[in-house]
C-alpha cells in the first residue's frame, strides 16, 4: 500500500539540484497529522510545487540559452517548475472533493522533461491504494 501525501511532504526533480517541499492549499479540508492532505490538482507551480533549485534540463529555454552561451558546457539555470498537469495516478479509490487523493507512488510531470516523484510522504500513519 502506498501512503497518503500531505503538506510538507519531500519531493525530487530528475532534472533539479536540491529536494523541495510541498505546499497544499487549505481547500481540500482534510487533515492527516494536523497537516492538510493533497489531491492529485496540488501541482500548480511555485503554489504547490516549489523551486528544486538548479536545473540541469536542456529542454528548459533557460538551460539550453546559458549552455549555448557557454559553447556547449552544459550550464543549469534556476529552476522554476512547469507543472502543468496533474499527479498520475494518484489513489485510484480515495477522493478528497472532486479529485483523487494523492499517494507517495504518483508522479508529475515537468514540461522540460523532469519527471517529480515524493520521497518522503510528510507521514507515515495513513495508507491509501
């Protein structure tokens, strides 16, 4: 069984230099650990999903601009996530309002080709499928 993600859970970024936090809003109004808990919608960037630091990706304008710049050494620029669309899968049984509760086995995607998975749920009491 997977666990429940809740606020202040520890996310990665395939592509970025440091771990990141993140951050649920007060709409769903479901608490787990006196901490709010997240839906697969919590991906809004720098909202939900914060820096994670440098980015390493090519595909980032930034990214390929600075490494052009510097001929071809790759050169990572400050990330700012591009989290368009939501966690999948998410809990396949489990809604919080109209969305699926999010499970520390989903992953989101980054439009410049980071992959984001959570490597530390925030608890560790609750498990959801």
């Amino acid at each position: 069984m997977a666990k429940q993600v809740i606020m202040g859970a520890r996310l990665k970024c395939s592509f970025g230099s440091a771990p990141s936090t993140l951050v649920v809003l007060k709409e769903n109004n479901v608490m787990e650990e006196s901490r709010f808990a997240a839906t697969i919608n919590d991906h809004k960037p720098m909202v939900n999903i914060m820096s994670f630091g440098l980015c390493r990706s090519l595909a980032n304008p930034t990214v390929a601009a600075a490494t052009a710049a510097k001929a071809g050494t790759l050169t990572p620029m400050p990330c700012i996530p591009a989290t368009m669309t939501p966690w999948t899968p998410g809990s396949p049984t489990v809604q919080l309002g109209p969305y699926p509760s999010l499970n520390d086995t989903s992953s989101c995607l980054c439009n410049w080709t980071g992959v984001i998975t959570v490597t530390d749920p925030g608890q560790t009491r609750e498990e959801i499928p």
